[in-house]
C-alpha cells in the first residue's frame, strides 16, 4: 500500500507541477482581439443635461452586463463621437491588460472572484466613423489588494454607476502601426 501511495505522489508531482506552471504563463492578446465582446441587456441610461452641445448621461449596469460591449452600444446608439467617463461598482469576473510595447499585445491580468471597482476612467473617439471604446479600471480584492489595467473584459456584479459626458466636436483616433495601437490624434478631421 505505502509503495502505491509513493507511486501515485510521485507520477503526481510533476503533472501538477506542470500545470502549475501552464496555469501562471501570461496569456497575450493582439490589439484586434481587445474589442468588446458579449452585451449589456440590463444597461440604463438617463440624459442629465444638455448644454451647448455637451450632454452628460448616468449609464448603468446591472448584474452579468459586460460594460465594454455596452459602452460601445451606449455611443453607437447617442451617436457620441467625443466624450469621456467615470464609473465606479462592482464585477464578478474581469479581464484586464498590461501593453508590452516590444510584443505589441496585452498582457492579460485575469480576475476570477468579486471585486470593487474603485475607479474606471475611460474616453470614446471614432476609428473608421465608429465609436471606439478605450478604458482603463482598478478593481479592489477582498484583502485591499488592487489590480489595474486596460479592461478587455468584465461582467458586472451586483451594479456599475457610469458617468459619461459626451463633446459636440468629434474627436478621431488612428491606428498606429508602429506601436500597434488605436490613438487619438487632435489634429485628425472626421
């Protein structure tokens, strides 16, 4: 019996130390690949002024939206071509992203259990016509240690408060090859 068990321990350690390792390897992500995925069915969205052209919306979310896909519908359907948020709640699950500059991709940071969303700030411009989506959180675990990143993805838990002030003057983002990055440039006409 004590030599099946040494057996078994030994076949054992290796494929967990295996695993081990495969489940600590960094996951990458090509800037193509961070575009919002899933939806918002639960979003809703309320218009708190208007003033000379700049409107300020509360835009939120409720339990399983995914508030990048969300975002992203908020402005196809306002029609928001500038404008930029604030947001603070609470997520179940969240992807969040380093960029390795020398790879040009994400780094993937995964969030697998409930957190604080402290602070999400974030802009919209337009790439080819179309809103675009860029956004940035840190999110609290339960001891007080914090995460941070560009947001790839999250699902909501239990609610997400957005703040979201949109400009009349549209504002124009380009792919940067070099960088392999979508930035905002200024100067750009729509």
């Amino acid at each position: 019996m004590r030599i099946l068990f040494s057996l078994t321990v030994l076949i054992a350690l290796p494929c967990t130390a295996a695993v081990s390792s495969f489940a600590q390897s960094p996951q990458y992500l090509s800037p193509s690949e961070a575009g919002p995925h899933g939806s918002a069915p639960g979003m809703q969205v309320k218009q708190l002024s208007d003033s000379n052209g700049q409107k300020d919306y509360a835009v939120i979310f409720r339990p399983g939206d995914e508030p990048f896909a969300g975002l992203t519908q908020f402005a196809q359907q306002y029609h928001v071509q500038s404008a930029h948020f604030t947001g603070i709640g609470g997520f179940s699950d969240a992807r969040l992203a380093w960029f390795d500059l020398e790879k040009k991709m994400f780094r993937v940071i995964p969030i697998d259990s409930q957190v604080e969303v402290v602070s999400l700030i974030g802009d919209i411009g337009l790439l080819d016509g179309k809103p675009q989506v860029h956004m940035h959180c840190v999110v609290a675990l339960p001891d007080g240690t914090t995460r941070g990143g560009h947001i790839l993805g999250a699902h909501v838990s239990p609610l997400l408060e957005v703040f979201v002030t949109a400009d009349p003057t549209p504002l124009i983002k380009k792919r940067d090859p070099q960088r392999g990055l979508t930035l905002m440039e200024p100067a750009a006409k729509p």
